[in-house]
C-alpha cells in the first residue's frame, strides 16, 4: 500500500481545509516547496497535490507554484483542482506531473474525458468525492444526484483505470474513514482505489491495509503531528 502525503495549495500557500470548506482554512507553510522537499527527504514516493483555488475557480490558478514544487523533487506528483480541459492536461504533463486528477470533467464530459482516456489513460485518476453516497463536484460545492458506486462502475467501463475516494464529510476532521463506504467500493470494483479522508490514526492505515486499497493519500494527520510520515510508511 503506498502512503501519499498531501499538499494542499491556496493563494500560493499549503494549508488544509475541514471538509472543503474555504472558510474554515489553516495555513501550515507559506511555500509549499518547503514541505514537499520534506516529505521527499522522509521517504515519500509520490506526493498528492491539489491547486485549491483551481478547483473553486475551474481552472488552474496556481500553475506557477505547481510548476516550481514538481521540479523542485525528484520523487512522481500528481495533481488535481479545476483540471476541466485536454489542454490544461496536456500543459501538467509537460511540467512533469505524474499523474492528472479529473473529478468535474470526468462527471459532466463524458466525450472529453474519454478523449484524454484514449491518450492518457494509465495516466489519469478520477476523483470520487462523496458525501453520503452522492458524488460532489467543482470544488466540492456542488452536489449531484450520481451514486459512487454506480458513477465509479460506469467509468470503470468507459476506460478509467484508477480512483481516488475521499469522504468529504470526514475529511479534514481527524475522525477515521468511511470503512463502510470503501469496502463497497472495493468490493463492486476491479480498478485500484486511492483512499483519502479523516486518517487520523496508524490503526485507520492498518484497516485500509487490510482491505487492499492501493494507497493512502494523508494530509492533516502528518500536519497536526499524529504520527509521521516514517512511522505511517513503515506499517503501510
């Protein structure tokens, strides 16, 4: 399983949000360079990155800073927030970037989305964003009536490869993963599922183990010092 430390990026700065919620934000470094060059030296093998601005806006706000983090390391990025367009894929992929996050456009562009599937797809990651069920989109600010599940089945067909599943009510809240939801998924689904949301623990780390997800994208957890990136790696 691997462990995928997160870097949330607003106004230029990494911060964390509870449960997306813009207004309820705490800044831990003014560059995120800083802490991606950090988790690097601690042993990350890839580092989770999401342009928050982008994601509130539609498109990428913080390219420059994106930019600077990717080159500033050795270890693979992938990034996520407000990518809608092939072109702004394209853009990311030059810089660099590993993988390419899509959560909006895969929901509502299903012929966009299977044309950069054709090109990129052992490349790109869908976003499953739920909240009790329903699948959130554009920043988390708008809800749907799209079931997980269903949507992830759907996609699965379509050609997407890989999933990120984040409860968004636990996110930010230190309060464990949705294991009920997760294990539904696991089981409906063939393709790797990424899992984010509420660690809070090495025992929540050690349950996801268990149920054989790929990996672990940890954000507040190592932020707020609940355990650190060595010691989470270590039982991941």
């Amino acid at each position: 399983m691997v462990i995928i430390p997160a870097i949330d990026i607003k106004n230029g700065k990494c911060v964390r949000l509870t449960q997306g919620d813009f207004n309820r934000e705490v800044i831990y470094e003014d560059d995120p360079v800083i802490v991606a060059k950090r988790f690097e030296k601690e042993g990350a093998s890839i580092i989770h990155i999401v342009d928050l601005d982008g994601a509130k806006e539609g498109k990428l706000v913080n390219l420059d800073v994106v930019a600077k983090l990717i080159n500033s390391v050795a270890v693979p990025v992938q990034i996520g927030g407000g990518i809608r367009d092939e072109q702004t894929v394209k853009i990311l992929f030059s810089l660099g970037a590993k993988r390419i996050i899509l959560g909006t456009l895969a929901l509502e562009n299903r012929e966009d989305l299977q044309k950069i599937l054709t090109k990129y797809a052992d490349r790109i990651v869908v976003s499953l964003d739920s909240k009790s069920g329903k699948l959130l989109q554009k920043g988390w600010k708008e809800e749907t009536s799209k079931n997980y599940i269903v949507t992830a089945l759907e996609l699965q067909t379509a050609g997407v490869k890989r999933f990120i599943y984040t409860d968004t009510i636990k996110d930010g809240m230190l309060s464990s993963p949705n294991f009920t939801e997760i294990k539904q998924l696991m089981q409906q689904t063939i393709s790797p599922i990424i899992v984010g949301g509420g660690i809070s623990s090495l025992e929540d780390i050690k349950k996801l183990k268990l149920l054989r997800v790929e990996g672990v994208i940890i954000g507040k957890a190592l932020y707020e010092n609940k355990f650190t990136l060595k010691e989470v790696m270590h039982v991941g």
